[in-house]
C-alpha cells in the first residue's frame, strides 16, 4: 500500500486516483481550483449553463474500462446521448455539409452535398486511417512511451510501419487523396484538435476523424461537467480523499526521489508516489527543485513548439435557431493564413483576422433558462498569451474588440446572433492560463508540429522516481480519451496496493 498524491483534479487526475484508490493504494488529491474538472468546466448565470471546455465525448469504451476496473458500469452512472449528425459544417463557398453520425453513412452525405466521388475518397481514406489506427492503439496509445523502442515496436512490422507513414504531414496525405478542397479543409480540421498544424502535424493524426466516425461523436445530457463530477464520485466512493482549494507550490525530493509535496499555505503532504495533473511546462519548470535529475526531460520541452490556445465567447441568446446542429464549424476562405496567425509565421503569433468559428448549442433543457432560449458556447483558436514576445490577452479593449470581431465573422458566414445577445462573457487564453495554470493556456501542452514531437511529448515516468505524469500535457496527449488512457498507463506502472 502506497501513500498517493495526485496534483490537479483534472479528468486525468481524478481517473488515476480512481484507479489507484480501487487497487489498494490510500490516495489523496489536490486540486488549487475550488472544484474539480480542470478544463472541463461550467459556467452559469440567469438559468444559462455552459460546458466551458470540451463538448463531445469520443472513444467511449475508455470511459467504459474506466468505469467497470473501479465500480459499477458507466451506463449505471452516467448516460450518453449519441450525436447525430456528430458536426455541420459551411463553408467559404456558401456549401454546407454534415457528418453523420454513423461511419457507414458518411459517403452518402458527402457525395450529396460536395459532389459525386467525395463520399468514395473520403471512405478510402478512413479505410487508411483505421489500418493506422490498428498498428498504433496498442503499442503507443495504450503503452508507456519509450522514445526509439516505440517506434522500433511499429518498425518490426514494416506493413505497419509503412501504413503509419511517419515521414508525411496530415496535409500531406491530404493532398495525396482528396481532391475537393473543402475535403481537404475537414481533414485539416482534425489538427486542431490537438493544437497543431496540419502542415506539420504527422499523418497519424488520421486516426482522429478514424476514431470519431467509427466509435461515435457522444454527449453527456446535463454538460460534460458531470463526467469528471462522476469519476471524483467514483474515486471518492474508492477510499480517495479530494480536497480543492489545495494549490500545490512544490514536489518534494528527498534521496532522489519524490516524497511529497509542499502546499502554497506550507503544509507538507509525504507521500510514496506523487502523480501530477498539472501541465508538464509546469511541473517541470516550477513545481520540481532545479536540481532534480531531470535535465533531458526539460530539454526536450525546449524542442517542442506548445499547444494553440483558444478565444471564447458564453452566449446567452433569446430565441431558437430552427435546424442548428449540436455542433457547427463554421470556415474560412484562407485556413493557412490562421495557421500562420496562430504559430507566428510572416510576423509573430496574432489573433486570426477570419478565424474558423466553432459553435457548440446543444439543446439541453440543462443548459437554458426557458424553451426560448438559447446557449452558445463559441470557439475560434487563439495563439498563447505571451505578453512581451507574443499577443497580450489582457491588452486593454482588445478582448472585446476581438469578441465584436468574432460576431461579425459568424454573421457574414450566416449565423448572426447579434440582436439576440442577453449577455455574453468573454473568455481568452490569459484566462485560461489563470484558470487552470496551462502556461499561456495551452490547451493541450505540447502541440503535434513536427514528425518527432509525439515522442518529444513528456513520458508518463519522470526522470524521479516515484513521479509520474497524467493528463494532456503528457504521453499520449490531449483530449478526453488520451488523458483517461494516460491514468490508465501511470495506473499500470504503479501497480497494485
């Protein structure tokens, strides 16, 4: 039986306390925020809620192992609304199309509304990405990363290895079998999802539209707040203790290895094992003495470029909009130029002049205050805040000039709300970064740009003994799957009571 400490009350962190706590171990955790969640968070006011970070649920049978290694099955504790269709999307063009909710009628959709044979490329590039997804899953979703013995796994199987295609970009492959340039932009899409640019981001991100379409696009009716609410329930009902409020303001070290941490008021909690759910920048940066013995481990963050940001606006709206999809995106004419915005090409990083707009409205009773109402949760990538070198969000007029800015855009695209607004709050990355203590508010560490940044990714063991990492910002990276599998790792390594 080992004495615990998980720093951050993030979905990782809260998975691997589960797990430790249901294997034996007496767990306690620390979260600084005064509730759980992390970046999944809520926002309400006026009878208005919002989800104010991720907003569909992907590869569910995670949550499903999750669940069933620590207690009762998911579906006893938490339902999932299956969406259909999963996005909708519009285009510069004034074109629209949907994804299905269902992979098998994907063609279809696409060949009715881009044309004849979009259907076909499409299909035949998701028929590579789960051949990808395949020779990937296991040995590096689901493994503890080991640098060039990970891909030497992929590598003894040159199928495999050839299927990965470690040398090409998603754009790349993109190029490669998608004729129509909108096809081309939906598949650029997917980098985003981890903060990354298609243009560098490697051609494994395929697996990303793979995973979606052929496992499903999911809601929690209520907000995705309740999935961590129930995973803290889960690790509580365990044996774990949580405690928000709780920032931590040092890991300990003694005899080279972890031994506790020290809280920001200068309690002092030993431990055995500490697991951090904070962002690695910030682990490795703050958070550890500078003579802990791990030099390679923040080298390696010096050689990766970090994660995008996101600028958002919560808005509360008076009416309905008849036929609005959960989810609808919303493009641009120029997707480079807001790559470039985002990762400083021609310039330094800036706000994008004509974002892509993400637009998630789920119609929840959960989320509106009366059948008349509306709430908007809208999303447009935003480069870090890095006052000094890069964009200062907290510029005096420039969030509400850029928020005017992302309303305009969204009215000439089709989607004008302005009339309709009760309220709105404006949410940038310097909030993001004081929220949840993601440097510059990364939203997921360490981007994909580059064909060896997935390997540059922190490891789950740090260069400490008794000191390991879970959450986006480590192996496997960013996003409700990846971060629930990275508990599932650090759980693995750690072992039983």
């Amino acid at each position: 039986m080992a004495r615990v400490v998980v720093v951050g009350a993030g979905l990782g962190g809260l998975a691997a306390a589960a797990r430790l706590a249901a294997t034996g171990h007496v767990v306690t955790v620390l979260e600084q925020a005064p509730q759980v969640g992390g970046k999944l968070g809520w926002y309400a006011r006026d009878g208005h809620g919002f989800d104010t970070g991720p907003s569909l649920v992907t590869l569910p049978q995670v949550l499903e192992d999750l669940f069933a290694a620590t207690g009762a099955p998911l579906s006893q504790v938490l339902p999932l609304q299956r969406l259909d269709p999963a996005v909708a999307y519009r285009f510069a063009d004034g074109t629209t199309t949907a994804m299905p909710g269902h992979r098998d009628d994907v063609p279809a959709r696409l060949d009715a509304d881009l044309g004849p044979g979009s259907g076909a490329q499409w299909a035949a590039l998701l028929t590579r990405a789960e051949a990808m997804w395949r020779a990937t899953e296991q040995p590096f979703l689901r493994t503890p990363l080991a640098g060039a013995a990970t891909l030497a796994r992929l590598a003894r199987n040159t199928a495999d290895l050839r299927t990965v295609a470690p040398g090409r970009t998603l754009r790349g492959l993109g190029r490669r079998h998608l004729t129509d340039p909108r096809l081309r932009m939906l598949l650029d899409r997917y980098a985003t999802y981890s903060g990354s640019d298609p243009r560098r981001a490697p051609a494994a991100l395929l697996t990303v539209p793979y995973a979606e379409q052929a496992f499903g696009s999911w809601y929690v009716p209520g907000g995705l707040r309740r999935l961590p609410e129930a995973v803290a329930a889960r690790a509580e009902a365990r044996g774990a203790v949580l405690r928000t409020g709780a920032a931590v303001a040092e890991v300990l070290v003694t005899g080279g290895r972890a031994a506790g941490v020290r809280l920001a008021d200068g309690e002092v909690l030993p431990a055995d094992v500490v697991v951090c759910n904070a962002d690695a920048a910030s682990l490795y940066g703050r958070l550890l003495p500078r003579e802990a013995p791990v030099r390679r481990a923040r080298a390696a963050l010096q050689r990766v470029t970090p994660s995008s940001s996101g600028f958002v606006l919560l808005l509360a709206l008076r009416g309905r909009t008849p036929g609005l999809a959960h989810h609808t995106v919303l493009f641009p004419t120029d997707y480079d130029a807001e790559f470039d915005a985002l990762f400083g090409r021609h310039g330094g990083p800036r706000p994008v002049t004509d974002p892509t707009v993400y637009v998630s409205a789920p119609d929840d009773p959960a989320t509106r205050p009366d059948e008349s109402s509306e709430s908007w949760f809208v999303l447009v990538n935003a480069p870090r805040h890095e006052p000094g070198t890069g964009v200062d969000w907290t510029a005096p007029g420039l969030a509400d000039r850029y928020a005017d800015q992302v309303l305009a855009t969204m009215a000439a695209r089709g989607l004008d709300v302005r009339d309709r607004v009760r309220w709105r709050v404006v949410r940038t990355p310097a909030d993001l970064e004081r929220e949840t203590a993601s440097p510059g508010g990364s939203i997921y560490g360490t981007s994909s740009n580059g064909a060896r940044a997935a390997f540059l990714r922190p490891a789950n063991a740090a260069g400490v003994p008794g000191l390991f990492l879970v959450g986006g910002s480590a192996h496997p990276g960013g996003g409700l799957p990846l971060v629930t599998l990275s508990a599932e790792i650090v759980a693995g390594l750690i072992g039983p009571a």
